[in-house]
C-alpha cells in the first residue's frame, strides 16, 4: 500500500534512541544500545514482538568471563542463526552527561538467543588475528556462500578520528579475523553509511565522507560532506563495483540525494532506503533530513510458482499464482492447441517511452511510492470468484476407479478459493471470502485444480511434464496484471512478424495493448499457461507451464457450502446443490483422501476412496474412516474431501474441502 501506519506498541517501551543496534529475527525486533540524550547512552536490551506489537525489556546473563557491554552507540549488531554480534560503538568516559569524553571501542560480543522470544546471555567469544581497529558507526553484515558452509562476517568503514574505509572479516566458525585483499576501486572512506547484503552482494550507500581524498578530518565546518555514492562488494570475488559516483550530477533528482544517518533494508532482491540527514555542512543547524522513500531493484524478479486454476467455465478460467514480492506486476501468457488465426494488417507493437518493461538487464532505482509501468492494462477483471458462477466440467474429466480398494485418481477438476471455518451457524462474507468463527477445527473449501499437473516444476525451458510438443509453440499475452490472479476470457494476437520474434525471446518487450485485436477463449480446449514477474529490471524469467481446458456445456457445477460439524465418534459433513445443476442431479459423491503407496512415490497425487454415493445432501464419516485418512501437508495440514454431483451427462467437477488439522 505504501502507507505508514503507526502500530498501537504495548509493554515495556523503551525510550527514544539514537544510533542503536537493530536486527529482525522472524516476527520479533531486537534493539540494544543507543543514544537516549546527548552524552547519555545505554546499553538496555529491548524484545518488540511484532506479532502482537509487545515491548519486553530483557535482561540477559553476563558473560562468565569478562563484564556484559557498556552503554554505547554507534554500534553494530548483526544477526546470524541464533546468535547476535555486537562490535564496536562509541561509549562516554565521562560520569558526566554533559562532559563529553569519547571513546572508539572495539569489544566483540556474542548474544544468544532463544527461540521465538527471548534470550540466554552475552558470552565473549576468543577469536583469533589482528582485531579490527576502534570505530563507531560502521557497518557489518554476515554473509555465507552456498557451496561453502562457514559464515563470515564483514565490517566497513566507520568513524575513529577519521573517517576509515577498511574491510574486516570474520570467520564466524573459527572465530578468525582478517583483512581481505579487495580488487576495483575501494569507496571513499565513510561512517554512517549503511550496507546490505542481496545475492552475494554487499551493497553500500551514503555517509559522511571527507572532502578531501586523503581522509584527513579538521574540526572546522565543511571539510566533510555527505554523499550519495553506491557501490557493492562482490563477497564471491572480492571486487568492489561502483554504481554511482560520488561526483555524479543528477539534475533530473532521478537518484536519492546525499545523505548519512539514513535506513536501508533489503526485502527479496529490492534494496529499500529511508530518510537520512543531508548534512551538506557539519553544524547541525544546516542538516535536514530528507524524509523520502527510495527502492532500488538489483535482479530480475524470479520465476513465479506454477500458475494454478480456480475455475473453469467453457469460455474463460480464473486462475492465480503465489506473489513474488517486491514486484510492479505479472505478464500472463497462453499457448492455444487449437489454431489462432494470424493477424494481418495490425499496426506495430512497441513499448512507450514511459515504460520501465525493459528487457535489458541491471539495476534500475525508483522513488517510491511507484506505480506499475504505463503499459495500457488489459480490459479484463480481477475480483474473487463467486459461489454462483456456473462451474462446467471438462469432458476429459475421467475418474479412474480402482476396483480393489475403490478409490479413484483424479485427471481434471477445477478450485474454488473460498475460505470455510468449521461451525454449524451460518457463513459470514468477509472481502469476497466466507469465513465464520471456529472453536477448534478449520475446514478450506476448494474446487480442486488438476492434481495431475501438480506434480512437480520445472524451468520453463525444459521439456514440460505434459505430453505437449515444444516445437513451433506459439505465446500470446493475456496481459499484464498488478495482483497475482486473473480471470482470462480473451488474449492478444501479435502480428507475424512480431509474433515470431517473441516466441524466440522470451524477454522481449510487451507490446501496448491498445494496438492489438484480441481473441476469445473456446469451448473445450487446452490451454497452457505461463506468468512472469515484472519490476523496474523488466521482465523476470517465466514459471512452469501449466494447462488447463475450458468446459464442455452440460455437465453440472460443483456443490458449494460445505460445511462439516464434529461429533465425538464422527463428523458430519453437508452442502448446498450446484448454482447449475445443467438439467436434474442424479446423485452425489463424496470422496476422502486415503494413505496409499502411491502417495509415497508420488505426493502430489492424492488418492481418494468414495465414503457416500447418494442424493441426499449430507453425509456421515465415521472415525473408522477418519483413521485412514491421507493428512496433506502441501500448506497446513489438513484431512481432504471432494464432493461432486452427476447428472444425465455425468459428473460435473469436485469441490475440495481441506480440514485443518
């Protein structure tokens, strides 16, 4: 939404700080340290649990050697594991707040943590090698690679007198300290600046840095200045890259202007940075702080997971994706079995001038808030799907019994996204979704997408787990969508010539919509498909291909409602007819996943034993049943149920109910 919002904090509130230590493990905030007033610093030990937004003051063990760290700022205090890593900081000699007496540390502590909340003590870990020098207002990050199991952790930069721009390291399994030698130019020495770590990149930005080359530092006003320079250390290679230059003009304000004292964050692969002092001179009186919100987008998104299907009509599918964050949007494409007609006579496509759907690689920055790229939207709707639309079944949807131990395997049936708690009082809609209070047991009802396509993923590249041929395949867009659903009734024809140039790359530049015919969906006919992610770095590789077919008229929908009660011996589980019965409704069937081999070999492949064939609405399942129920784990646990109904053509397709455990 990109909207502060101010969280109503309870508990033990700590005092406002100024350059304390900060780090987030999972939904909990640690803070430690800090500035509360000039010449009057802490070293108090905070808990925020964002969860319920509690503030618990925590008091850890001292260390069993040694004193616990005294009050500081300046500080880092990085987060690896279960473990925190205190260096360094800034501490006041003097008992006497306002007689300043400074004094650069360079102490190395190490807080563990307990699980979920809490912690055990300080320890002073016995490291080896040169330690780092005395600074305050450095930065440190952890970094492990993946084909090397030991973690380190870097330090740079700082404040001692001067201004430094040295590189630490520290082997975090040995307790080793060293000094890398780095390749490429090195950035100008600099404290307060702030350096994040994405992929195997440490990406640093901002500072005060000195105005003079050296770093020599005079106490009088404007030999130091604030910069706006960025650059990354590939951890792999150790070489240092520079993207924007201290020096670098920027009269279109296109780039986040110098500052020091400033918040950066890396969500994904997208580098967040907040606020910040210009500090173009040294009195304070001349600072502002710059109060904007930037975002840089360092990669390609990734691929998104497998497109999935919701509903299946016989011209039109409502279909999603999981979300990738920090995107501007998704490209859906098709790929249609039955022969599209060419376009001929349609005007060029081309990109406007305004859109960032580049297809060129590398880093491109934003200020944020920012909206998605001006490409023209499709005329399509994106809403949640509705218990009333007529649910028609493919006419390939063949239930394969197995007589031995009646079960069946599904081939093709559709999901509903509609969220079911378990009670016996009536639903409640809630933001398209209906949900009602639970005691003790949650219910998921789903009209269930094609199993058989679930089966695993793969790059889209590869050969598709279908029976598909790959040759001459022809993608079309459906559009670009800001949310990761979509209901696709229609897609775009590109030109010839356009056509066969996309199909080859993948990564070609989205047409604007405007210009192009659109093509209905057909009754009864396969279609794959294939999303990818977008943001300021363009267009993200593609999923796997799923495919999915538009429904045959007469067959009936799926029964919706359903609603399951607990027993002490049993449950009971009921539902309302289809929206569209497609003629008389000769009987229903409910079905429950059962453990089997094969579910072993292959667990995205349920198999379902039938516990009701009938026309009432309701069933009974008894706790004999129950015992052999399959517990799905593909999200939360849950015991699984299908129910469909038959009618003169034959049965229309399941709704899937997820009990959760």
């Amino acid at each position: 939404t990109n909207q502060w919002f101010l969280p109503a904090v309870r508990g033990d509130i700590p005092p406002g700080c100024a350059a304390h230590g900060f780090v987030c493990d999972g939904t909990r905030i640690l803070v430690f340290g800090g500035m509360v007033e000039y010449g009057r610093y802490s070293n108090d030990l905070y808990e925020l649990q964002a969860s319920r937004w509690l503030w618990k003051k925590v008091k850890p063990q001292a260390p069993s050697t040694g004193s616990p760290p005294c009050p500081r700022l300046g500080h880092s205090f990085s987060l690896y594991g279960n473990k925190c890593y205190l260096f360094g900081g800034l501490a006041n000699e003097s008992e006497d707040s306002n007689n300043n007496v400074p004094r650069y540390l360079n102490d190395f502590y190490e807080l563990e943590l307990q699980h979920g909340s809490g912690v055990v003590g300080w320890s002073i870990p016995v490291t080896k090698g040169v330690l780092p020098s005395p600074r305050e207002s450095h930065t440190a990050i952890v970094y492990c690679r993946k084909d090397l199991g030991s973690p380190k952790m870097y330090i740079f930069g700082g404040m001692c007198g001067s201004r430094l721009n040295d590189l630490w390291e520290l082997d975090i399994e040995s307790m080793t300290w060293s000094r890398p030698e780095t390749k490429g130019t090195i950035p100008l020495p600099r404290s307060l600046h702030t350096a994040n770590v994405i992929g195997n990149k440490m990406y640093v930005f901002g500072g005060w840095v000195p105005q003079s080359a050296g770093g020599e530092i005079s106490a009088h006003d404007g030999e130091w200045k604030c910069t706006g320079s960025f650059s990354y250390l590939n951890l792999d290679t150790a070489e240092w890259i520079g993207l924007i230059s201290d020096c670098q003009e920027d009269k279109s304000n296109l780039l986040p202007g110098p500052r020091a004292g400033h918040c950066a964050v890396a969500v994904g692969t997208r580098l967040y940075i907040w606020s910040g002092r210009d500090g173009y001179r040294k009195a304070w009186n001349n600072q502002v702080c710059c109060k904007d919100l930037w975002y840089l987008d360092t990669e390609k998104p990734p691929a998104p997971s497998q497109v999935q299907l919701i509903r299946a009509t016989t011209n039109s599918f409502q279909v999603k994706w999981d979300e990738v964050p920090t995107v501007e949007g998704y490209l859906l494409q098709l790929h249609a079995d039955s022969p599209v007609p060419s376009v001929a006579g349609v005007p060029g496509t081309g990109v406007p001038e305004t859109s960032v759907l580049s297809s060129q690689g590398g880093s491109s920055l934003h200020q944020s808030p920012q909206s998605l790229p001006t490409v023209p939207y499709p005329e399509m709707k994106v809403d949640h799907p509705s218990q009333t639309n007529n649910v028609i079944p493919n006419n390939n949807a063949n239930w394969e019994p197995d007589t031995s131990r009646h079960t069946i395997h599904p081939q093709n049936v559709d999901e509903i996204d509609v969220q079911v708690s378990l009670s016996s009082n009536s639903l409640l809609k809630v933001e398209g979704k209906e949900k009602v209070a639970a005691p003790e047991n949650k219910i998921t009802q789903e009209t269930v997408k094609n199993h058989a396509d679930a089966t695993g993923f793969k790059e889209s590249n590869a050969p598709s787990l279908l029976p598909v041929c790959t040759s001459n395949r022809q993608w079309y867009d459906v559009g670009i969508f800001k949310n990761n659903s979509a209901v696709v009734s229609q897609f775009y024809l590109l030109p010839e010539e356009t056509l066969s140039i996309s199909n080859k790359i993948e990564s070609a530049n989205v047409p604007d919509y405007r210009l192009l015919k659109k093509q209905d969906l057909f009754p009864g006919t396969v279609y794959r498909f294939r999303v990818a992610a977008i943001n300021g770095c363009g267009v993200g590789p593609f999923s796997k291909i799923s495919e999915f077919k538009t429904c045959i008229p007469g067959f009936p929908g799926a029964p919706s409602t359903v609603k399951i009660t607990k027993s002490v011996d049993c449950i009971h589980l009921s539902w309302e007819p289809p929206a569209s019965p497609s003629g008389n409704i000769l009987e229903y069937s409910a079905y429950l996943a059962i453990r089997s081999t094969q579910l072993q070999e292959n667990p995205s492949q349920l198999v379902f034993m039938r516990i009701y064939c009938g026309l009432k609405t309701s069933c009974i399942v008894t706790a004999a049943q129950l015992s052999n129920a399959h517990v799905d784990y593909t999200s939360r646990p849950a015991i699984v149920f299908r129910i469909s109904a038959k009618n003169e053509r034959g049965y229309g397709p399941a709704t899937q109910v997820r009990w959760l455990q």
